[in-house]
C-alpha cells in the first residue's frame, strides 16, 4: 500500500514537455533543453513530438532545423508538480523565405539578425537564423528581424531588408 502511494505521488509529480512538429515550418532535427537563463552547456537532447521530463528548475527549450540555428520555443519556463506542456512549434515560430531576383548575388549563406544587428562582417554579430541558399525556409520566433546576404564572391554582406515582421505560423517570403 506505501508503495502504491509512493508510485502515485511520483506519477503526480511529473512535468513533462512535449515540442510539436507543424507540417507548415521546415523539418526539426532536435530540441534543446537548458537551464533557464542560460545556454552555457545543454542539460539534454530530445527527439520532437516526443515527452521529456524537467524537474522543477525553470528551462529553456530551443528547436533545431535540420538547417539552420537553434530558436527558442520556450524561455523560462518552470513547471508545477504533475504539469505536462504540449509546445506547438507553429504557435510560437514563423519562417522567412528569401528568393533570388535580379541584382541579388549568389551567397554563400542569408542571415537573419536583429533590425539593430551591424551585420555579418561586424564585430558582435549575433545571427538568429541563417539559411545555405535561396528559398530556403528559416524558422523564426515572432518578432522584428534585418535578413542580410552574405555573397559567395566574399564581398561584404548586404542588408536587403531593415524591419521585417514574423508572425507564429506565417510564412514572410522576400524578393517575389
């Protein structure tokens, strides 16, 4: 009987988070568990679509596309005893699309940063999402991002939009 009453409060003390894969953003190969509040070194590797339990510590869980950068999904996160979390990846991330037009050199990659980024070739650079090649789909959290090419000639990199707007399950194409 204590045993049963002891596996019960185990079982009510599970928190689980689940990350959903969406049919409208790019395959994911990963996620990413943290310790909230920093990136320093992963607490663990999960596949998608499958549960994975945290203990009480607030997490940040990051997706990764099979190319590209990791993006956060969850930030901060801490659950209640017995709380389980489906994160739905087309909730919380839109996708950038860039395609080649007339003018645009070939490139070696395009990066997403934030509008206030210096770009590529700048000291403190941070890229939030980069993608190897035209129409290739980037996936992005909601929010305000500059794309950038960086040619393949080595030429510097061109910002070729300054304030672009992301929305949860939305698709921004550019150069159409």
């Amino acid at each position: 009987m204590l045993a049963l009453a002891l596996l019960l409060l185990a079982a009510d003390d599970d928190r689980a988070i689940r990350v959903v894969s969406a049919k409208s953003l790019p395959a994911f190969e990963s996620v990413i568990v943290y310790r909230g509040g920093g990136r320093a070194k992963p607490l663990a590797t999960h596949k998608l679509d499958a549960a994975f339990m945290v203990n009480g510590d607030a997490v940040d869980v990051y997706a990764k596309p099979k190319d590209g950068l990791a993006v956060p999904v969850l930030v901060g996160r801490a659950l209640k005893p017995g709380e389980r979390l489906d994160v739905k990846l087309a909730d919380v991330l839109g996708t950038v699309e860039v395609s080649q037009k007339d003018g645009f050199p070939k490139v070696d990659r395009i990066v997403l940063t934030a509008p206030d980024d210096a770009g590529p070739d700048e000291k403190g650079h941070a890229p939030i999402q980069t993608g190897s090649d035209y129409r290739v789909e980037m996936p992005v959290p909601e929010g305000f991002y500059a794309v950038w090419l960086v040619p393949a000639n080595g030429a510097r990199a061109t910002r070729i939009e300054d304030r672009i707007r992301v929305l949860p399950g939305k698709i921004v194409r550019l150069g159409e």
